[in-house]
C-alpha cells in the first residue's frame, strides 16, 4: 500500500499544512487513523488559487480528446489501486468492501463517460460538443453546439460552449469516491476545461489523499500544467468559504448537509461578482403507494422499501425518507411486513461518530413528535457509531413541514392519507426533492405525476429511489432546497455544462 | 387606430389601476400622449400570479404544437398590425419609423423562430425538444431530450426539460417591442411553457398595450386560461419588487440599467427561495484595432465605427462605447476620420428626457476626466430629447476602470495603446461584457482570442456589434455585470432554456 503522507496537493506540489491537525476515525471501532492531516490555511487557498487560474489558458486550449485522455488516464489509475481505495475507504467510512469496490467502478465509469462524450463518439455526445469538435481550429477549448449559416452580408454564427474558469470541489461524507476528489463534479470540470481545487472532506482524508494523487498523476502526465488539480484540508467555514470567495473562483460543485450548502451559496451570492453555485443539500425522496399497488402486492412493495430505507445504513441522499401511502386494503398489510422487516435489520456503522449522533437525535426528534408513531426500530448494531433503523407513521391530519425535514440514515415515515387528494393536497405544499416515486397507475398516476414535476428532478414510476445510473439522460438534481440551482444535474453527462457557458463566434475563422 | 384605454391585463380582464398616472412622453416634441396610464399596486400582483399559478397546470400540459400555434397567432397580431404599432411607437420612443418597422419583423420573426423549434422541424430543435416530442405521451410538459435505454434489471431513463412556472418580464425602453411585451423574453418563457407576467415599460405604455393585447388575444383564441399573460402598469421599486419576490414567480427576464437590474437580482436572490434571475445589465463592447487593420483601411473602418455608435442615437446594449486601437500606421488617420464623420453627424432624439440627461452628463463626466480628450462632437439635434454624438480618446496609462462606465448613447472612446501587450492588459481588467471584437489577424488576433473568450458572451471578428441576428447560434448575453447569469442568452432560440429544467423519467411509461 501507498504510505499516506498526510500532504495537501497544490499545484504539482505535496505541502504540509500548518493548521489544525485532524484524524480519520475507523466508525466501527473508534480507532484513529493515521496519518494526522494538517488543515491549510488562507496562504494555501490564495497558492491553489493563482495556480488554477494560471493554469487555466492552457488547460482550456486542450482539445476534446486530450481531456478525454487526462480523465482516462485519471479512471485507471483509480481501477489499478481499487484494492488500496478500498481498504482505506472502509476504514475510513465503515461502508461495506463490496459496496466500495463498486463505487470504485462507478467513480472511473464517470469519468470515462465524460471522456466518450468528448471524443464525441455516441449519439448524446454531439449536441453538447457538436458534431464536428473543432479541435484546434482557432477556438480557444470553445466546442461548436450550432451554426447559424452566413446568408447575404451576413456572417457565420457559431455557438459552443467555453470553460468557466478555476472550479472548487467539495465532496460528500457518503460516496468517498464517487462524490469526493475525483468524482462527478470533478470530472465534469475537468471535461469542460476547468482547473479544479479540491476541499478535501474531514471524514476520509486518507481516501482523498489516494485520489488526489492520482489526479495530480494523470496531470502531470499529460504535461498539463500542476494548478490544473489542487486538493486542500481544511476547516470548512475558514478554508471552505476562503475557497468560495476567493475572486479566482468561477463556480462552485458541493454536496453535502443542508447547513453547509446553505452557508457555501450564501457566501458566494455576495461576492462582488456572483458566479454559478451548485449545492445538493437534502432531500426525503417522497414516494406515493397509490391504493393498486398496495393491494396488489403490499408485502413486496414493503420489502423493496424496507430494503432501499437501510441501504448503506439510509445514507444516501436519494433515501426514501417519506412514504405518502393511500389508504385501502393492503395499507396495514405494507405497515406489518415493513415493521417486521425493520425489526429484522442488523444495523450497521454509520460514516462518522456526528451523523450517527445527528441520526440518532433526529429519530428521537420524531418520536417526541405529537401524532407520530414509532412502528418498528432495528436491532441496536455492534458498531461504534451505529445506525439503528427506524420506521415511524403519522396520519395526513397531523403532517406538517416540520416532517419533511432529513433524518439522515435508516429511518423513514409513512403518512397514512385518507385518499388521494389527500395526498397531492401534501404533495403540492413539499419543498423541492432531488426525486419522487410513483407506485400504481392508472388516473390516480396520471393526476399525480404533473405534480411531482413540479417537485423533483427525477420521476420514478415503479422502483426505489436509491441508485442512481450514470448516464446521458440522468437527472440527480432538483427544486430548491434540494439542491440551490435546479437548471443542472450533479451525475451524468449533463453535469458539464455546470461549468461551461455558451459563446457566439461571429463570423471567427474556422 | 385601435383605441387605447390605458388598461392593464390581469389575466382575461382590462383593469384600470388606482395608483400614480403616468403618460407617454414624445422625445421629439416633449409632448405628452393619451391616454393615461394609472399604475397598479400590491393587489394587481396578487391577482396577476394568482391567476398565472392557476393557469400554469393546463399550459404546460398543452404539447410543442399548441404552444407553436399561440406563439404564430401573436406572430400574426404583431404583423397584422405593424402600421399601428410602428405609429404609436414611434411617437413614444422617438425611434424612425423604417427602424420599428424592422423591429416588428424582428419581433414577430423570434415568435416564429420558437414556434419553428418547438414542431422540430430543423435541425437545431431535435436538441432542445428531441427528436420525437411524445406529445401527449404522458409526460406533462416535459419534452425527451436524450434516453437511456432499459438494460438488464435497469429501467429506461429519459430526460426531458419542464418549465419553471410563472415568469416575470421587464422590458427595456430601446426596443420597444423585440425586448418587451412580446418581446424575446415572453417569447422563450412561452415557448417553455411558462405563464408570462410583463411589467410593461413607462416610456412606451401605449405600444406595450397594443403587444399585450395581442397577446391576450392569441391566448383566449387558443382556449387557454387567461392567467397564461397578464401585462401591469406599475412602479418598479414596489410593484417591480413585489412581482420579482412574489413566490409564485419562478423566473424573471429583464433588460435594462444596471441599477434597476442589480435591485431585480438582489430581491431575488433575497426570496426564501432563489429562482433564477436573467438580468441583462450594461456593456461598453469592446472593439480592439490591431495594427495591421489600421494600416489597411484607416478611413473604411472609422466610417464603419461611426455608424455603429451614432445608430440609433448609439442607444443599443451592443454599441461600442469602447475602442482599443493599437498605435501604428493608420491610427490618427482613423482617428480624424472618425472625427470628422462624428462632426457630420445630425444628432437625434432619444428615449426619453431622462436618458437624454444622463447622456449628457455622462458626455460632461468624460470631458472633465483628466486624461480624457473630447475629439469631437456631432451637431446638436432639433429634438427636445437630443443626442450630441461624442467621440473621446485616452491614453492607455490614463485609462482606469471609471472609464468602462456606459455612457447610453451615441458616445465612444478610444484608448490609444502603444502595443498588443498594453491592449491585452487593459482587456484582462475589463468587466463582463456583451460581445468583443476584432479587427486584424495573425498572431495578435490569435494571442488576443482567448483573452476576449473570457470576457464576452459574443465574439466578432470584423464587423460591428450592433445588430443582433435572432437564430440558433446567436449568444446574447455574457459575463458578470454585462448580465447576471452569463449561462444564457436573451436572443435565439437557445433562451428557451432560461425558463425550464431538466428532469429525468424513470421507467415512466411513454
């Protein structure tokens, strides 16, 4: 295994910080974890920062294919130490070897997606790049998107899309690959022609480390200069909004808590020049069981929900925390085999100590809740920072938005409505969700599906909402406050135009 | 001439406001026009966005062609009545009557352009509305534009976009129908599937209510619910604000000063929750004369500069109110017959008085600048509401960031740079601008491109910027103050995407 340094990457640099020194904890024993990792400060942010925008002018002259070839570069040096990545994840995360070595999988896949679409081979590839990639051909990383032809004293108009500029990353607690250092946001930046700065998160800084690396491997490489790739520790609320603010800075890809992501967008929204921010910040994923599907088949629907509630101790943001479940037979039948179901659940380690207190305070939230009722807990689990599964019910007359709010981990609520109007009644006054899943069919769908438009950014009809498929059509994002910009997606093809802008070239030589 | 009432629409119905009583105002004359307009208040907004929420469910549930067919019938109305229109305009505006005869075309040709795309005829359209719109095909609104397919256990995933809801537009006072009621900004909020609220602008009341009666028109032919457009009079410090803030206003379109764009923006983003803001502010445009431009045609090229910063009186977003010409053979022989065709210059009336006094002050801010030297003055116009063309030039060591402040009108300056260096600096501390032109090749045009691609949202090379061609390719738009959000632009038919989101459905039936 690859000795862990403890070391920031700043440009092509490994830089010991001066900072407050920070440990990963092992979440199913409490072991600290060496090595010690020491914050950066001001001093690195503004060294990361000038290097990215010096780096910038050559990175964004690159063509299509020697971005695709970085960020394949990129993807197998993460395949050839998935072992490594995974070791240290696990201990990092507590999260399962098999759930990581197919994050691994994932992380890479990404990355070769951004990279196909720029070789501009597949069919989605050629609206966002055009068909004909102008490579070297006098724009400046500008790729053609449509061409408005020169008529009669007219000239040429072409459109494509240019880089924004230095980009600062800040990954997720959960996916310690595929949402961390060289994950979708990442990828997307560098496919677009952006320099990225990556804040590397507290909770697995040994797998940043890792990653990191081989980005900075694949940069260095490709003989792209360093400031191409920079990854920092540090204190979020000092580095992080250093990192934020900094005028260099162009756009800004977070996921994360709530609390956070708010203060990440609040602080650029006053910058003096605002630039795009985009923060996934939390979501309950409401799901309807409409009356057919629950008498159709109450104990299957229970299983599948029950099994994507305790997925990954219900650490994703796409966890199905709310159940809208229309009344009729099969309704107490759903609630018996998901209660025992829930009762059956081992538990398992959650990432950190702080989420499992955080997830552990906002069951007891819920069950202080007037009206709300614990249906079912787990079996408590043997692991330090343990997640103990939890099933709760309200009926509609007592919902209210206090109910909506993430308790992030195994636990989830179904409200029990008296019909269907009942349930769109509710539906209509949620706040925005990264998505919304249908159960059942017919005109009781079809009457709830133009509202869940208006509520998600992914419409699922039948399936759970956990696991999200990388692809061109993906859509991880939605209405504010699941995410604080809902015009983009974070996973999938789609997501580089997050740090892109479109450009006219008016009668620009080819 | 059809008779106007000095009403606003609030959905179907003609209300006349009880506020403040505002009349147009010939710039020609001074002369004030009937009728009056009385502003509406808090209550006019209600009623206006309670109606637009309302309506917004049956309008996006119309398909492609429906909303093509409305956007063609208000096409119709506009050319039907062009006569009318340019008439009343031309006594609001001060605007020649040839102009605003181009400008209706130009209006109701964007109408066409969106309603082209949304029945996908040509190529540009598949992109934004795939291939195949499912009309009616389950999905409310939403239109494919790129698949997935179903694998193995993995259901297929299709991405189509939905519109915002409910979008507030302000016009400008310089285009007095391509940039108002049914104007660029109500055309893409349409065509997306966005009921439309339009402040209409006080300095053309009259010619906003013939547009938005059009509009009405169009949308009780079409069947649809009045709420899909309303048009107020109003004040923007309160009503402005109070629709901007209203939280059943999704989005918001404006054009117009920087100041008024920069309160729009900051009430926006101070909602609850943000929504996305297009706000099109200032740009001085930027044109850059290379040496060996200078040296080849001096003469041909003032001609040309002075046409495009005295057209119109130079009150266009795209004048180029800013000149880096590169010292060398040819540059004083420029700068006297740039001279000279600016002493020729008639002079003519603007918007308004007020615009016309800022003109004037922003002339005197110049003249008194230290360093700043006046080269010459056009004649003073007979118009109550005159402009006096204006020509500056400055040295590049006296130039300062207080000089790439617009001065609305017919006035440009030019910085006299001893080399390609000096000029390339000076660049990289410019503002966000609309557009960036270059005269010359060779290696200085190809060292300075990349420069000008981080500057603007569209990049000449040769020519002029003013006039705006409304197409595919066409990018208005551009960096940070130019306009709030340089993802976008206000003209072609790429401005559809202001107004929606991309969704993904997950195994939702076709």
């Amino acid at each position: 295994m690859a000795r862990l340094t403890g070391q920031m990457l700043i440009g092509s640099e490994h830089v010991t910080g001066t900072g407050e020194a920070i440990t990963a904890v092992d979440p199913r024993t409490g072991e600290r974890l060496a090595p010690e990792y020491r914050y950066g400060g001001d001093a690195e942010v503004d060294r990361a920062c000038a290097l990215a925008e010096e780096a910038f002018d050559a990175y964004r002259a690159t063509g299509p294919r020697e971005r695709a070839a970085l960020l394949e570069s990129v993807a197998g040096r993460l395949d050839d130490q998935a072992g490594e990545l995974v070791q240290r994840a696990a201990s990092e995360t507590g999260l399962p070897a098999a759930r990581l070595t197919g994050e691994v999988a994932r992380t890479s896949g990404q990355l070769r997606l951004f990279a196909s679409d720029l070789r501009a081979a597949p069919s989605g590839a050629t609206a966002r790049y055009g068909a004909n990639p102008p490579e070297g051909a006098g724009l400046a990383g500008g790729t053609a998107v449509s061409v408005d032809p020169a008529g009669e004293g007219v000239p040429e108009i072409r459109q494509g899309r240019v880089p924004l500029g230095p980009v600062a990353v800040f990954g997720a607690s959960n996916f310690p690959l595929a949402f961390s250092v060289a994950g979708g946001d990442t990828a997307a930046a560098l496919a677009a022609g952006c320099p990225v700065i990556v804040k590397a998160h507290d909770a697995h800084p040994g797998t940043c480390e890792l990653a990191g690396r081989a980005v900075a491997e694949a940069v260095r490489e490709a003989g792209l200069p360093g400031g191409v790739f920079s990854m920092l520790y540090g204190d979020g609320p000092t580095l992080g909004i250093a990192l934020v603010t900094d005028p260099r800075v162009q756009a800004v890809g977070f996921t994360g808590s709530r609390k956070a992501g708010l203060a990440i967008a609040g602080a650029a929204a006053a910058r003096p020049r605002p630039i795009p921010v985009y923060t996934e910040m939390s979501s309950v994923n409401p799901v309807f069981l409409l009356p057919d599907a629950l008498a159709e088949r109450p104990a299957g629907l229970a299983e599948e929900y029950v099994g994507s509630v305790t997925l990954g101790a219900g650490q994703f943001c796409t966890n199905p925390g709310l159940v809208f479940a229309v009344g009729g037979p099969g309704l107490d039948a759903f609630l018996d085999a998901a209660a025992s179901a829930i009762e059956a659940d081992p538990g398992a380690p959650m990432l950190t100590p702080g989420i499992a207190r955080a997830y552990a305070e906002g069951v007891e939230r819920l069950e202080r809740r007037p009206g709300v009722e614990i249906l079912a807990r787990g079996r408590a689990p043997e692991a330090a920072a343990g997640c103990r599964a939890a099933l709760a019910a309200v009926d509609a007359g007592d919902f209210g938005p206090d109910l909506q709010e993430e308790v992030f981990g195994a636990c989830s609520l179904v409200v029990r409505c008296g019909d269907l109007d009942e349930a769109i009644g509710l539906a209509r006054g949620l706040e925005g969700q990264l998505t919304a899943t249908i159960h059942g069919g017919g005109e009781a769908a079809e009457r709830l599906l133009p509202v869940l438009e208006r509520l998600a950014g992914r419409i699922l009809w039948g399936g759970w909402p956990t696991g999200v498929r990388v692809g061109h059509a993906m859509v991880h994002g939605g209405p504010y406050p699941a995410t604080s910009d809902a015009r983009t997606t974070s996973v999938g093809s789609l997501a580089v135009e997050r740090f892109q802008r479109p450009i006219a070239y008016q009668g620009v030589p080819r």
